[in-house]
C-alpha cells in the first residue's frame, strides 16, 4: 500500500522519504490552511516539489469544472508529478474528464459512498479518496465502503486507485489495507505512531539490558 504524507513541513516530509516510508506529499488548501494558514498555498506547492521527487497531491480552492481545469493547468507547471485533487460534487465532474484527457492525473475528494467512487472512476479518476475517519464519526463503515469499492474495481477491471484518508491509528491503518485499499493519507503524527507499539519498547528494553550486562571482552596486548 502506497503512502501519502498529508502535511507542509518540508522537515517531516524530508524524514519521511529519507526513511523510504512515504509515495507522495498530500498539500491540499484544508492542509496548507491548518499549518500555514497566512501562506500562499501555491508558493508551498513550489517549495514542496523544490525539494522532493515525492508525487504531490494538490487541488484548487475553486468548485467550477472551469476554474479547477484553468487551476490545475497552472499546477501541472510546476511539476508533472502531480495529483490533482478534485471534489466529487455535480458542477466539478466535467473536469475530472477534461483533466484526465489532459494527461493530468485527477484524485476525487469528498466520495463517502461505493456509488459515488464508481462514478468517478467512469468520469476519468484515477484515484477515488474515501475519508474512512469522517465517516466514522458520522457512524457509517468506512471499511466497508473500501471493500465495496474494491469488490466493484476488480469486477469491472477498473483501472482506478483507492485511498484512504485518516486511518487515525494502527488498526485502522492496517483494515484498510485488508479492505484492499491501494493507498493511505496520514499525517506525520500517525505515520510516527504505526512505527511504535508498547510490546516493541518492552523488547527494546530488555535488549538494552542484557547487552549493558554482557561481559565486555578483553583486548589483546
């Protein structure tokens, strides 16, 4: 499963690839408004693609088919490794086509349903983002939205990823991988925590101490 850092901190970003754990950088306005609410959102694009080679998911703060194409063109100038991130409403589908026949790889947003990322496949997404935590606050399933979605893509052959966004902590991380997701956004706090558990600092622990009481060993003269 792919992994996508959700974050603007090029320091987070960076230790997270240098550690060969994450695929891409998610720069969405809803993340560059929660970390850099005073930045010009396309400025931290810039500085993000400056300095990875990690694929970046972005989007345009427009809801038109028109302003998001005119939007995501501008983007693509940037870089080629992009993810246009488009939300799945009526007005913005025309554009998740006109992008997709662009050659620019487009990721709906705000699908909480099978149907609703069944249609945006057809529309020409290469990536359906499902938010399984929104949807369990709500007290939907989000895994079962990613099992239905699965079970569909693989039936008709659709050559569409799934994404989960907000796995908010091991198990959900891992069920969603079991859901057959193909992708997860975490944020870096998250990506820190699946690296930890109690059972693994207890070992390390005892590790620690039956090397302190290893005799050390003799030099030769």
């Amino acid at each position: 499963m792919r992994l996508f850092l959700a974050t603007t901190s090029i320091d987070d970003i960076r230790w997270a690839a240098d550690a060969g754990l994450i695929d891409g950088v998610v720069a969405t306005p809803t993340v560059i408004a929660s970390e850099a609410p005073q930045a010009d959102a396309r400025e931290v694009i810039a500085g993000i693609v400056r300095e990875t080679r990690l694929t970046v998911c972005a989007s345009v703060p427009a809801v038109s088919a028109a302003e998001i194409v005119r939007g995501a063109r501008d983007l693509r100038k940037l870089t080629e490794r992009l993810i246009v991130a488009v939300p799945f409403i009526e007005d913005a589908v025309p554009a998740i086509r006109r992008l997709a026949a662009d050659g620019i790889t487009v990721a709906a947003t705000l699908v909480y349903s099978a149907a609703q990322g069944i249609l945006a496949a057809r529309a020409g997404a290469a990536m359906v983002t499902v938010s399984i935590d929104t949807l369990d606050m709500v007290g939907s399933d989000g895994m079962e939205v990613l099992r239905q979605l699965r079970g569909s893509f693989d039936h008709s052959g659709a050559e569409c990823d799934i994404a989960a966004a907000g796995p908010g902590s091991a198990a959900s991380f891992a069920a969603a991988a079991a859901a057959g997701a193909d992708a997860a956004v975490v944020t870096p706090e998250v990506l820190r925590s699946l690296l930890q558990h109690p059972l693994t600092d207890r070992g390390l622990d005892r590790f620690l101490v039956a090397v302190a009481r290893r005799p050390k060993a003799r030099r030769q003269k």
